[in-house]
C-alpha cells in the first residue's frame, strides 16, 4: 500500500466515525487532523516493523550501490 493510500485510508475511516459530527465541524478540520496525527500514525507503524514506500526505495538504491561498489573493489 502506497503512502497515499494509506493516508487516504485513514481519512476514510476518521471521516466514517466522525459520521454526524462531520456537519457540525469546520470543513478543513479533517485535513487539519491528518496534518497532525500522519507522522504519529508513520512512527507507530515504522515501530511494528514497517516502512514506508519511498523509504524502503530509497534503502533499496543504497543496497544496490553498495553491492556494486563492494563487486567493483573485488575485482580490483
């Protein structure tokens, strides 16, 4: 699941338990919520052993380029 996915997910669920609540609240009052509950939410999975996306891409890059680096000095 992308990290958008994810985000839009819990937006779905917040917004289906706030259910007639939803009226009385300020329209930006949802997004205002994710701004401030998404980095929680990311640590609280990074915890549990997961990773986002980009995050895992960008570790997957680092590995394939120090396997290289470590393939190149072997042969020298």
């Amino acid at each position: 699941m992308s990290d958008k996915d994810l985000i839009r997910a819990l937006k779905q669920i917040i917004e289906k338990e706030l259910g007639s609540f939803n009226k009385l609240l300020p329209k930006d009052i949802l997004s205002t919520i994710e701004k401030k509950i998404t980095p929680e939410i990311e640590n609280i999975i990074e915890q549990s052993g997961y990773v986002k996306k980009s995050k895992y891409k960008n570790l997957e890059k680092i590995i394939t380029d120090l396997e290289k680096r470590i393939d190149d000095l072997e042969k020298n």
